[in-house]
C-alpha cells in the first residue's frame, strides 16, 4: 500500500497548495477524501490515461463537487492531466474549475449541487446493464448530498433494479457547510437506513488504507444488491487545528501558513 500512502499525501498537498493559489476552495472536504481517493486510482479503478475515454472504463463520480481539487490532484499524478495545470485551479482563465467538471480529462460528471450525483450514477449503471458491460459504477458522495430528496429517490430506485454494478462511499466527515451533520440534520444510524432501503451497507475507518481497499477490492459485496460503504473520516485530515472544524469547510491556508502545513504533512508516516 505504499503507492497509495504516496498518492494521499500528495493529493493532500496538492489540495493544500491549489486552494492557496486559487484563494478559494473547501480544502477540508478534499482532505477528508484523500485516502479512498488514492487507492481507487491507484489500485480499483479500471481507467486509462492513454485512452480516458474507453467504452468499458469504470465510471466514478464524484458528487461533492466541491472537493474536487482533490480528483485533479489524483488524475495529475496518475497521467490524465498535465501537473502544472494544478496552479490553475479556481484562477481566471484556468484549466481546471472550482467545481470538477466533465471538460477535464478523466471526470465523467460536473457536479457541485448536492445531490445530484448518485442519480447520474444509477442512470450509468443503468446504461452499463443494457450494455452487457462490466463497467463498474462509483459515485462519491458527502454527507451534506445525504440530506437531499433526490439522493433518496435514487437509493430507492437502485435497489429495486438491484444494481449490484453500483456502489455509493459516503464521506462521512459529519461536517457540513453551516455546522455538525447531527446538528443539521441527523443521518444516524445510516447503515440501517441503507439496508432498510434494500442495499448492502459497512462501515469502515476511511483512512486506514487497508481497511479502504479490502471494501473496495471486493465490490460487489452481495450480489443483486448496490452497495454503501459508509466511510467515517475527519474533516480537513492532516491539519490537526482545523481537523473536524465548521470553519475547515469554506477554507484555504493563507500564505504565512501554508509552508508550516505542508512540512507537518511530509513528516507524518
């Protein structure tokens, strides 16, 4: 697992030096990503750099757009997109949006409103089944898309078509835009909720990478059903004074902080 150590701790730095450069971003709910985003490029995903647009490719999406700083981070370094792009991120005339966008290399879907990506997803895996393709579909989302009407219709609709192609990582920081997920609207016990609903559901650390990959390595994990790995991750990981912070949400580091950070990140093991 050491190239996905490496990876993590590069989108981590990524993340941090973009959103400085860029002065905008939610360098909080990258953070808490980095890991699953690093072993899915680097060990799960069936992608292409050389060809990003292959029929059979996986399809992830990721629907907090907001944090997708992070995924250009992970398609720099695996080869999707050139690494000096990276300083464009949120910068007039930039190559790369402050919302990911499907222009770039290698995303599939532009989000940014919460909710809207596992809808897309189900209809990917939807296509995928007419397709007799073995594609895999797999949608990213917050805990904040988790609130949304239309999150729920399509958890509904997956588990009546069985989509046993689909599986839902829920990045379950517990931090939102405004305060604590409980204070906002309260998502527990969400495992039994999703079961409830007809899907397979664990939970797992993600940030323990192994943890990470044995879920991910095994999908589907019950056959004619969508699967929901609830992973419980920190809020701006790696930054011990904004960890599990509201005010990490809507956040970059300044300048007189920044070099400081990204020692404290080199360091860690």
């Amino acid at each position: 697992m050491e190239n996905c150590k490496k990876l993590a701790k590069q989108i981590r730095i990524d993340s941090i030096r973009m959103t400085n450069n860029g002065k905008s971003g939610h360098v909080g709910s990258m953070l808490s990503m980095a890991d699953m985003i690093a072993v899915l490029y680097e060990k799960i995903l069936n992608v292409d750099p050389k060809n990003p647009k292959m029929p059979d490719r996986d399809r992830f999406v990721l629907s907090k757009g907001h944090a997708g700083a992070a995924v250009y981070s992970a398609l720099a370094n695996k080869g999707f997109i050139p690494r000096d792009w990276l300083m464009t991120y949120y910068c007039d005339n930039g190559k790369l949006m402050g919302h990911i966008s499907h222009k770039v290399p290698g995303v599939e879907f532009s989000t940014g409103s919460l909710g809207h990506g596992l809808p897309v997803a189900v209809g990917m895996a939807i296509a995928a089944r007419y397709a007799k393709s073995d594609r895999r579909i797999i949608c990213m989302s917050s805990d904040g898309d988790m609130n949304e009407g239309s999150t729920w219709e399509a958890i509904m609709f997956a588990a009546q078509e069985k989509l046993s192609n689909l599986t839902l990582v829920i990045d379950y920081n517990q931090v939102q835009a405004l305060g604590h997920s409980e204070e906002v609207i309260d998502l527990r016990d969400l495992k039994a909720k999703l079961e409830n609903f007809g899907w397979s559901a664990c939970e797992i650390d993600g940030h323990n990478l192994d943890e990470i990959y044995a879920s991910f390595s095994s999908l589907p994990h019950k056959e004619g059903k969508p699967t929901a790995i609830i992973a419980h991750t920190i809020k701006c990981k790696g930054i011990p004074a904004l960890e599990d912070t509201v005010k990490s949400h809507y956040r970059f580091i300044p300048d007189e902080d920044i070099e400081q950070v990204i020692k404290k990140i080199e360091e860690e093991e």
